[in-house]
C-alpha cells in the first residue's frame, strides 16, 4: 500500500476538482490504475461548493445567542452550527457537538475558520456522498479506470485525545467492510466482523496530508482491493443502536 | 508514505519478536532507515507474553455470574474482563465497555476468542508501551537505525460503525502531534491542533493487516517523519475531561 500526496493550487467556487486533479496526476506523471483510490479532503470539497459563510451575513436568533452565552461562542457561529444540524448531542462549556444534516455526530457541526480568510468560515460540503461519486465518474470517465474516491475530514472522539481522519464521503469503494461469517487462522469464526475501512483510509492519509493544512489536500492510494459500491453513510451508528447517546 | 506488510511463522509464549522481525527483514531484503515504524499487531505481543488464557481454568466470583446473567456472557470470559479492568463503563445485552488496567476504554477489556485454540482467549498485552519499547530497542541496537514501534489493537467506536485501529503501545515516535500556536495557509491559528497520530499510524496498517487475521500481524511504515518520546498511554483521555463518560 502506498500513499502519495498531491499538492494543487488554491481553490475557488466553481472550481471543477475531478478537472484539477487530472491536471496534477498528468504534470506529476502518476498514472492511476484500477483499485486505486483518491483522497480528498472536505476542505476544498466545501470551498468548490461555495460553502464560505461571510460572519457579517449571520443573524443569530435567540436560540443561538442563549447557547453561545452557555457556551461562550460566537453567536454567529453557534448559529451556522443550529442550522447545519438536526441534533444537539451534548454542549458545555467552549463545545457543542451535534448530529449534523447528513448525520455525523462531531464538534461545531464539522464547521471550520482554519485555512479560510478572515471573517469568513467553511460549512461541511453538501451531501459528500454525491460529491465523491460526482468526481470519481468524471474521474473514471477520463481514465477509463474503476477508482474509489473517499472525502475526509478529521474528528475527535470520546475516550481519546487527539482527532483521527473519518470519510464523509465515498464512491466506489467498500466503506465498511462485513467480515461476518469468515474464520480465522484456527478456523473459528472472527469476532472483530466489520472494519470501517473508508475510516482507516481517511486517518490513512491524514498523516500524508497533515489535517489538510499542508498544502496537500489529495492523495492517491495505490495497493488496495476494496472496490465496492460503499457509501460513507454506510458508516453512521443509527441513534437508537449508539449506545453512548 | 508506503507500508509493507509482514507475513512471520506462527508465534508461541516466550518468544523473540523483534529478532523475528529481523530475521523476516532479512529474508525479504528489506531495509529499515532511519524513521521507519515498525507496527505489530496486539495479537501477536500477547502470544509472545503468554497472554492465552485456558477458559476452564478460571472460576467466576458471584459479581461475574450476575454481570455475566445481565449481559448473556460467558460467566467466565466477564471473571476475566473484570480482572483485566479498573472501572466498568457501560453494559447491556452481549456487551461490556470497561476501562481496562490501561486506561483504555473497549468492549470486552480488549479479551478475544478469534485467532487462537478452541477452548482458550487471549488478554491484551501486559504494558504494551514498555513492549514496544523492547522491541524498539532490540532492532536499533541491531541495525543502528532510529526507528518507531506502535503495538495496535483496533476498536469500535461510539457514534460511527465498524472497527478503526488504535495504538495501545508506541516507542520511539510521536503519538499525539501537537500543533497548537501553529497557522495555517491564510495565517490563521489552526483549529484542529491535535492530531493523533499513533492511532492514524495504526489504522493506515489495519488496511493491510486486515485486523491482524490475515496472517500478517506486522508491517513497516516508511516515508513519514515522527520521530520522538510520546507514548500510547498519551492518547488517553482522562476521565475527568471526557464529556461522554
């Protein structure tokens, strides 16, 4: 397995990606091949969907001012995190974590002011799945290559410091990979049945690209066979089954 | 970044696993430089250590039969996760999260019945940080190279589905990147300023380990720069700082 991050210019609104990574594969002469998967993180997901939020746009509402009081946020951003969620999970003091619209339970609804210009900060991207499937079709249809793309972004997680990769979006590849009913090397049926597979990948190339910040926000993953019609909602806990919630 | 994954004979109580390392290095004419990490899989430093446990040897006290009739366990294997935990976290039907001795929160104190004989189950390693420190410092004395040791188990999760790798031993690398005070590409503080790397390391191996079952519970990792003291035990989050718990 091997992992090669890829640089690209900055993007903007409109921008078409599939368009822009071909354009780097071809100058850095990097052919891909069937199995291969793309990586690409939320980040300039959201900035090609436009999903910049200006602050002085936000107007909060008394349910958002109240909770940044509690919880000594911006009101406007507290806000932008109501609206981007159908759930609030737990708040306390400088957190909230919520249930976002596509169902992702994360901190501050996955919205972020780090790599954006100031004043302005960056909503998750719209519907990843799609977006991911939208790339790896443009993708394939250039190459005439199977491919995975996976769209990640990075979490924290109860019990543990530290945030690890999560795909948010995925196409083309098996996401969580169901194990149940093979054995083992003595013959006894496994126990660990399911590997969150688009997981490992997105925490996989988190080291590669540094959490985005870097400069690096794709890479290519050769060496793998998870072809598969996967998605990264595939990957969610259903509420009622979360036995943390 | 590339991973190479390590197929080694079957390992047995009492045995050398960093001179079986070596010796598999040696065979495959693989180098190790200066960085590389080498990760194992839990399974295997268990074996070494003598971690089987034979299940009719164990006696339950009457707190593991009443947990044992709660959860629909064997009473025997919840005398054992109850040995191997300081605090029990959450229980139902077919399920116990514990903290174990460790620190580490996980279902079932991290006892597994696949991958070894009938009628046995296997504990977690004894001090897995000092474990990998050992086999740290066994290959580098040997190779004159610096090189990483992260000993891996692979976990569920609360909130998302399937199971992701974690570091439950490291030596000789960073674990937890801490980039507070750093900017990003606009100049602006980073958010995300924790990044756990060790678990990422762990996960990324899961891809090609496929969870240790597949008769490859090592793999080398080349092409990152982590070099440094941090252990796994500084992936743990304390009780007391942990909304969830």
């Amino acid at each position: 397995m091997e992992i090669i991050g890829l640089k690209l210019p900055m993007i903007k609104e409109g921008d078409d990606l599939a368009q822009i990574i071909l354009s780097v594969l071809e100058n850095i002469d990097l052919a891909l091949e069937d199995d291969d998967i793309v990586l690409v993180t939320e980040k300039i997901v959201s900035k090609s969907q436009g999903r910049l939020v200006d602050l002085e746009t936000v107007v909060p509402t008394v349910e958002a001012k109240k909770l940044a009081d509690a919880t000594e946020k911006d009101p406007r951003i507290v806000e932008l995190i109501l609206q981007e969620s159908r759930e609030i999970v737990l708040t306390g003091p400088n957190f909230i974590i919520t249930e976002t619209l596509d169902g992702f339970v994360c901190a501050n609804a996955g919205i972020d002011s780090s790599n954006v210009v100031e004043g302005k900060v960056k909503l998750l991207p719209l519907d990843p799945d799609r977006a991911a499937e939208d790339i790896r079709r443009k993708i394939e249809k250039t190459l005439g290559k199977h491919i995975g793309v996976v769209i990640s972004d990075s979490f924290g997680r109860p019990f543990r410091l530290g945030s690890v990769g999560v795909a948010i979006g995925a196409s083309g590849l098996t996401t969580l990979w169901d194990r149940r009913g093979e054995t083992d090397l003595y013959g006894r049926t496994l126990e660990s049945t399911r590997v969150a597979v688009a997981d490992c990948i997105a925490s996989a190339v988190n080291l590669v690209t540094g959490d985005g910040s870097e400069g690096i926000p794709v890479a290519v993953i050769k060496g793998l066979k998870f072809t598969g019609t996967g998605r990264a909602l595939d990957l969610i806990r259903e509420k009622e089954e979360d036995k943390f919630r």
